[in-house]
C-alpha cells in the first residue's frame, strides 16, 4: 500500500502533518481502521507544533516502519522506537540558518554552565526543532544565572 | 491512537547532545577546531587513542598545555570495562584487605555518608569500573583508557587521554607517588592534595575539550564554567545513596579544577607548580576557594580522641574534614538548603573519628571542632536526624557517638 502522501512530498506542510502522516501510515500498516487518523494524531499531540518541518520528514520513514505492537498500545515499545526514530532522524535531519546561527552561543551557554555540547551535536540535535521553539531556547541563552537558564529551558521542553 | 510524549523526545535529545553531563558525546563532526590559545601549533583534531602517531601528538598537546618539552609517550592501553574489571579485581586480590574495614563500613553508614558494604571490594571496583575513562599509573607509569562501549569514539577519548597524559607529566615532574606519601596523612589531606593533581589535568583535559567540542576557547567564560562544574558535581554527589564513596569520582576533579585554575590565571604555569609544592591540605580550603582561592592552611591538630573502657580498644582513626561534616550534616537534615549547610561546614576547624572494637561490638566517636559554640549547637541540631546516633555541642565541640549494641556512650563524650 502506497502512502498517504506523507514523506515524500512534504513542502510546505505543517511538522504534525508530517509527523502525523508517517504515524498514520504505520497504523494502516497494521490492518487498524482509524478513518480520521491523522486529525486526531494532530489534535492529540499539539506539541508536534514545538518541532521543525524538516525535523518530523527526517522522522517520518521511521515512524511509517513502527512496530504494530507499538501502535497497539505496547507503552515501552512505543516509548523506545519512538526514541529510535528520532535519534536516527538527528542523524539526517538538514540543519538550518537558524540553527547554524543559535547554536555557537548556545554550546557556549552549555559549557560555561558546566555541560558539554558540541556545535555539531547542537545542530543536528536542535534542527529537529521549530524556528519558534528555538527562538524560545536563544533566550533562555541570555539568562544570567545557569540556574535560571536551566530551569528556563526545562520549562519550554516540560510544557510541550 | 497513540499520543506522543515529547519529552521523550527531549530526553532523547539530552542524551544525544550531551546535556547530561559527563565526558560522552562530545562529537567533533565538521565544525572547524579552534585550537587553545598558544598551541596553534598542533592539530587539536580528535584521533584514535591507539594509534602511536595519535598517542605523539596527544602528548605533545599536553605538554603545550603544560607549557613544557612533553618527552615521549608513556606506554598506553585500551581496555573494555570487562578486561579493566578483571584487572582492577586481579590487583585487589594481590593487596592485604585494609584493617577494621567491617568497623569502618559499620560507622560511615551510621553516618549515611555511605551505605552498608560500599567499602567493600566489589562495590568499590564496580564503581571504578563504571566511572573511570582513563587512568594513569605512576607505579607502572603507563596508562590505561576505558573503553566504555557505545559512547567510546575519539572525541570522547582523546580529552581523556591528554587528561592522563598531564598526569604523566606530572609525575615525571614531582613523583607523584611521593607527592602522595608527604600530603596525604589522613582521608581529608589525601582529597585535598589529590585534588591539586586531578583538578590541574581536569583544567587542561577541559580547555582541549572547548576546542573538540567546536567552541571558541577565547570567548568561554572559564571561571564560570568551573564554577558551575563544582555546583552540578555538589548536587549530584549530594543525591548520591553513598556520597562519600562517590567523592573520590568528583571532588578531586571539580574543586580540584577550581583551585587550580584560579592559580593559572593568577600566577601562570609557574603558580600551578606551587600547588605541588605546597598543596592545600584540608577540603574546606577547596570548598571556601569559590570566588578566589583561600590559600592553603597547614592541616590542623588532630583532635585527642576518648579512651575507651575496659573490654574496648580504640581500632583507627580518621579525619572527615569540612566536606565529610558537610554530607554528614546533609544527611542528618536534607531539608535544609545546600548553601546553608555548605556555610556551616566552613566552620570546620579540625576533627578526628575513632572507631572502637569491643567484644562482638563496635563503636565511633567523631569529634568536630567548629570554632564556635553557637555554630556547635547549630551543626548538632543539624546532625540530630541521623537516628541512632548521639549528638552533643560541648563548648565549640561537636562530639557524635554510637555503639551497635545499646551499651552506654557517656564515655565518648568526656572532655
């Protein structure tokens, strides 16, 4: 069965369209009938909104390929290959101007507060997130304590 | 349908960049390395610890970073955790098993600085197994690298092996082992001088690592980064089950970073050599050095310790120092704030714990001298939540006893 349209032409579409396509491909995969798939897959994670177009096609192949027991309600299958897919989308993901441009501040902030993250880390790893999202984590960057940047950018990942 | 939790995602995304902590991670990927200023000279790019023309070149980085001629290379070997495991055990079963270790577990649990059996072989080994990435050997004078598996590539081991390389450098400069015998009397001077070695080859391990991890050496901001290393070291040591156990794997690296790089900016090369010289020999010294270093004090009188009664005979002796009074006082109050705690373990002036063997039971006596009685009464309110134990402020004395049997301690508190 060919794909919903999901992956392989995704300019200009939303990351939780993306995202959700490539769900929903696996869950007609595994013989379920969910005719409004995709719009309750949206309406059921408004925090896809938080990710980055590119990020959620770098993720989409993997997630038409989840397994049917994760699908099916098995939580630490769903859990890990969930991980799985987006470790592996980092790995693809094309990094933006954006980013380029965040991260040497912000593996800066990350070093001089006691962490390590290199640029290159920082890229792939951000990349997967939306130009919003990153805007929200650049000023967390300017928080004079690492205290409060810390606890500036555990809010923003908390609340999605 | 399944609703996806991104903060899974987010934690995927901590492991992956690092932001966890730790030596892993760090990737070099196709950022250009922007080398430590004044050793533009050598390729900074990380390599495969194995390779001999790597081993050369890793080397040469240290000694630049040390400012010195590096020599050649000591011998270097990398080993799974399975094959350091087996040597660490091999060797332990080579060495005397050290006297009163029982006692000794018996009353640092008391204290729930450690717990039960983790002073034994086993869990000693398991835990330098799991955190140790390299070691330098000054009786063998080689070094061993660990390779952790799946997060062992050469970004991640070459810091590493310039770590151990500055260890080397070290000992061919002051013999480290001898450095150790004149410093470290007692468990608070053997952390404090230790620190002097571990926190000068954190300092250029770490200045090496901004380059590998793609940052601009010039615009970190160093004296917040190594404070907030001791900060993120103190929480999780705090949250440890076995805190004093744990600190030979922190303290020594991240307060040991601390002093040591405020000597280097103060006085250069030369300042660190000092260190050596004349290390400091209590933690408080590391502990109070946070905004600039407090200069090293001579390790104070040991305090008298009581003479047992009949049927009892006084087994060792051991000095905690500030950062033992510091988890103990964490311990027996977690409600009260780090800071607050941390300030009251400054008073530490000197101490000394016995512990005591008697027939089929045993018995410690920690006396802490806080220089004050109100500090004294203070640091007991603050010890009095470790159950079993009893706890009195005697002049600007804190005296701490327990037996494991119910026999009476009056004898522990006489002045």
């Amino acid at each position: 069965m060919l794909a919903v349209g999901c992956g392989s032409d995704s300019a200009g579409e939303s990351a939780s369209a993306i995202w959700c396509d490539g769900l929903c491909e696996a869950v007609v995969r595994c013989g379920l009938r969910v005719p409004t798939c995709r719009t309750q897959c949206e309406q059921q994670n408004p925090g896809l909104a938080a990710q980055s177009a590119s990020g959620a096609a770098a993720q989409a192949p993997c997630l038409e390929q989840l397994s049917c027991g994760a699908i099916g309600g098995d939580d630490a299958a769903w859990q890990s290959e969930l991980t799985a897919c987006w470790k592996q989308a980092t790995l693809s993901v094309a990094v933006t101007a954006r980013v380029r441009q965040f991260c040497p501040r912000h593996a800066m902030t990350v070093f001089d507060c006691g962490y390590t993250l290199s640029i290159d880390d920082c890229e792939h790893g951000y990349s997967m997130w939306s130009d919003a999202t990153i805007d929200q984590v650049a000023a967390c960057d300017a928080k004079p304590s690492c205290d409060e940047f810390q606890a500036c950018e555990k809010q923003i990942f908390d609340s999605l | 349908m399944r609703k996806a939790d991104l903060r899974q995602s987010v934690v995927a995304l901590a492991l992956l960049v690092g932001c966890g902590g730790g030596d892993g991670g760090a990737g070099g990927g196709s950022q250009p390395l922007r080398p430590v200023p004044g050793c533009e000279a050598i390729d900074h790019t990380p390599c495969d610890v194995r390779d001999p023309a790597c081993q050369t070149r890793l080397l040469a980085l240290a000694g630049c970073l040390r400012g010195e001629d590096p020599g050649s290379p000591p011998p270097i070997a990398v080993m799974s955790e399975a094959d350091f495991a087996a040597l660490l055990t091999s060797e332990a079963a080579m060495r005397t098993p050290p006297p009163h270790q029982a006692t000794w577990d018996w009353a640092l649990s008391s204290l729930k600085v450690i717990q039960p059996g983790d002073l034994g072989t086993a869990a000693m080994i398991a835990q330098s197994v799991k955190f140790i990435w390299g070691l330098y050997r000054p009786d063998t004078k080689d070094i061993i690298v660990v390779d952790h598996g799946a997060v062992f590539d050469a970004a991640s081991a070459s810091p590493v092996l310039v770590h151990e390389m500055i260890h080397a450098l070290q000992d061919r400069e002051v013999d480290l082992a001898q450095f150790h015998m004149t410093f470290a009397k007692s468990d608070d001077s053997s952390l404090a001088s230790r620190s002097m070695i571990e926190g000068e080859a954190r300092m250029h391990e770490t200045r090496y690592r901004a380059s590998v991890l793609g940052l601009d050496p010039s615009q970190v901001d160093w004296m917040r980064r190594f404070e907030s290393a001791v900060g993120l070291d103190e929480k999780y040591l705090l949250m440890q089950p076995s805190p004093l156990t744990a600190t030979s794997m922190a303290f020594p690296y991240e307060w040991g970073a601390r002093y040591v790089y405020y000597q280097w900016v103060q006085g250069g090369m030369g300042g660190v050599h000092g260190l050596f010289v004349a290390p400091p020999v209590t933690t408080r010294v590391l502990m109070a050095s946070v905004d600039m270093n407090v200069a090293p004090e001579p390790e104070p009188e040991r305090p008298i310790l009581p003479a047992p009664p009949s049927g009892w005979t006084a087994a060792d002796v051991g000095v905690l120092g500030a950062w033992g009074l510091l988890l103990a006082m964490t311990e027996g109050a977690p409600g009260v704030s780090a800071s607050e705690t941390e300030s009251l373990a400054l008073h530490w002036r000197a101490d000394a714990i016995g512990i005591y063997e008697g027939s089929g039971a045993t018995a410690f006596v920690w006396r802490i001298d806080v220089g004050d009685p109100t500090i004294a009464a203070t640091a007991v309110s603050r010890l009095a939540g470790l159950s079993g134990i009893t706890s009195r402020a005697t002049g600007t004395w804190v005296v701490l006893a327990r037996a494991s049997d119910t026999q009476a301690l009056d004898w522990a508190f006489a002045p």
